[in-house]
C-alpha cells in the first residue's frame, strides 16, 4: 500500500493560547513543534480533529 489514504499535516501556528481541548487535539495528531509534520491514515475520526483544529495547521 503505498501513499493512498494518508494525509500529512504540518502545525503552523502555535497552539498557546487556545482551548485545552484544542491543544490536545494537536497532541494527538502527533504534532509538537511549529513546522513540524505529521502523515496519518485518512479516517473521518482524523478529518473531524483537523475540522476542529483548522486555524493552526496546514494540510499539505
């Protein structure tokens, strides 16, 4: 299975200052640091968390 079905994601605004559910919602999609990316599988469950978190990453 090669690139099908993932999305890669990449944090450009900082999640300081947000919602405490927000910043864990960055956590969870395993992002740490400004710039740096993340490819996970593309599920709806993935979808909804980047729906909510829209204004700090970058789908790339």
């Amino acid at each position: 299975m090669c690139n099908e079905n993932k999305v890669k994601l990449q944090l450009v605004r900082s999640p300081i200052g947000t919602r405490e559910t927000h910043r864990a919602t960055v956590r969870g999609l395993g992002l740490r640091k400004i710039g740096s990316v993340s490819e996970l599988q593309d599920t709806p469950a993935v979808r909804g968390m980047i729906n909510k978190i829209g204004y700090l990453v970058k789908v790339l």
